[in-house]
C-alpha cells in the first residue's frame, strides 16, 4: 500500500474494534492502576484519578498488551508494564500542562486549572515514582534499562520543545527531533518492552520498537494537523493552543518556507508572540500553503513504516490490529 494509499483509503479503521482485542487484558490493568493509586496522601488520590480517569485512549498500554500478543501472550509482568506506561504518560500530562499553561485537557479542566500548578508538578513527581517502584516488581534489568532511558529522553525532549518555543527558525529536522524524544519514544517502548518480557529474539525487539517509534510520531503529526482541522469539542482541548503557546509545528513550519514574505511575516510574528489573536489570520495561511496536507503526507510516510517494520511478525489477528492502528493513526479527527 502507497503512503497515498493510507490516509486517504477508504477501508475506515473502527478503533474500538481494536480496543475489544485486549479488552479483558486492559480491564486488569485499570485494577493495577487503581490499586496502585491507593496513597493515605488524599490530594494523590483526587488528583490521580481525576487525570487517569479523564478519558483518552489508553494507546500506550494497549499497544504494549497487543504487542504481546502478537508474540504469543498476555504475561503478568505485561499487565504491570502497561500500568507503568500509562504512569508515565500521564506524568508528562501533568507537567506538559503546567509548561503549556494549559487549562483543558480531554474536554475537561485540566488538572493544573483545578488544583494550581504546584499540586500538578508533585502529583506528576507521585505517578513517576510509582511507575518506577512498580517496574522494580519485574526484577528485570533490561525493562529498568528501557524505560529509564525513555523518560530520560523524555525529558530531553522536552527541554527542546522549551527551547523551541517563539522560535520561528526552528527547523523541519529540530522539530522531529523533539516529537521523536518527546511523544514517540513512549510508544516504541511500549511495543519494545513487550518483545523483552516474551523473550524475542533481537530482530523482533528491533522492528517493534520501530513500529512504536513511527507509530507515535505518525500520532503527533496528526495532532499537529488537527489543531487546525479539528473542533474543540472532537480534539478536548482549545483550538490554536500550540500556536498561543508559540510552538513552531510541521504546519507552521512549513507554511512559513513555503508561503510568501507576507505570509511567513504574520506566522513569525504570531509565533514570536505565542498569541491566538492572530489564529484566524494564521490559519488561512496554513490552509492556502497545504500545510495541512504536507503534514498528513509525513504522517502517512511514518504510518507505512511502522506497517512495514511488522513484516517478520507471524500472521495473527494482534499483527493486523497493529497494522490497524497505524491505519486509524492517520484517519482520525479527534
């Protein structure tokens, strides 16, 4: 299938479809998770289940659970591996919002705009101590390897986003860096982690981790094109919100190289500025330059290299969840 081929076919990809294939596997995990969130700290239990409560997709986990098995199955220290992913990831939620000043997330107040910013960064501080002393339980070096690696360049990432903002140079290449550290690093160890614990071998491990690393940045370009193509209502958070936060995106990068002097002056200018004034103007812009269509041709690019890295998997209803997933990465609108 062309990269064409991806975005634009017409076989709709129904994520819950996929969600039902590890729906007894996730249920277990939501039980870890609640019962980890347990603390006599009574701020760490509103907080923590109103984050982990909120919604979303629970992808990280799921894609660590489908992983396995497609590799054979479900093991405990899967289930304990998928807790801890989604510790993390929303960790990085709760301190995202609070760098981003943000005060809506998954269509509800986020957590900083209820609690303040302080209790925010604490509580994030909780969930990654957590994680850590529940990946411990799996007395495997090489899961402690990972996945402290992958929050240390977390981490890394962002500190270049921070470096990055109300910068209008920021290059294509800078800003991939950063979604590669930032977001779709979590994903690739999600699919590795589950390679480690089922013991495969290590051309596996590899393409997995490939698999989750395109996987997540196909994720992030989409996010970056639905922030100008969404509602708030569809996408749970404020239109415009990277551009108020002077976040230099694919869309905007591009628009900027490829739009006339005039129009790259007003991206500059509002990028400088971090401000949503400008939104409408902005996005014009980013529609006039098919901004918005080069970032779902990226998207399309990363989604066709995560299907291609499952090639050495065995044919299996989890391989074409996977390859599904990557599919519906590109298609959806929220």
């Amino acid at each position: 299938m062309t990269t064409q081929g991806i975005e634009n076919s017409s076989e709709a990809i129904d994520f819950e479809v996929i969600k039902n294939l590890t729906v007894k596997e996730m249920k277990a995990v939501d039980q870890l998770i609640v019962n980890e969130l347990s603390s006599d700290v009574i701020l760490i239990n509103q907080m923590s289940h109103y984050i982990i409560g909120s919604g979303g997709k629970r992808l990280r986990p799921m894609l660590l659970l489908l992983a396995a098995k497609s590799l054979g199955e479900v093991k405990d220290n899967h289930l304990v591996l998928a807790a801890v992913i989604e510790f993390i990831h929303t960790a990085t939620l709760l301190h995202d919002d609070v760098v981003d000043e943000s005060d809506l997330r998954r269509g509800k107040e986020s957590a900083n705009a209820v609690w303040g910013n302080a209790a925010s960064v604490l509580v994030g501080d909780y969930l990654y101590s957590s994680a850590f002393q529940m990946m411990v339980r799996t007395n495997n070096m090489r899961v402690m390897e990972i996945l402290s690696t992958t929050t240390t360049a977390i981490a890394e990432g962002e500190v270049l986003q921070l470096l990055n903002c109300n910068n209008p140079d920021t290059t294509e290449e800078k800003y991939l860096e950063v979604i590669a550290r930032k977001t779709a690093i979590l994903f690739s160890a999600a699919t590795r982690l589950a390679a480690v614990l089922s013991d495969a071998d290590e051309k596996v491990e590899e393409a997995l981790a490939v698999y989750g690393q395109q996987l997540g940045v196909a994720f992030q370009l989409i996010d970056d094109a639905l922030d100008y193509k969404s509602t708030t209502e569809d996408l749970g958070k404020n239109l415009g919100d990277d551009l108020a936060e002077g976040k230099p995106t694919l869309p905007l990068i591009y628009a900027i190289s490829h739009g006339t002097e005039s129009q790259a002056k007003v991206i500059i200018e509002a990028i400088k500025q971090g401000s949503r004034d400008a939104f409408s103007e902005v996005y014009d812009i980013v529609i006039a330059t098919n901004a918005i269509e080069y970032t779902e041709k990226c998207a399309d690019q990363a989604a066709q290299k995560a299907i291609t890295a499952l090639d050495c998997l065995q044919d299996s209803e989890s391989k074409d969840a996977l390859i599904a997933l990557a599919k519906f990465s590109v298609q959806r609108d929220h």
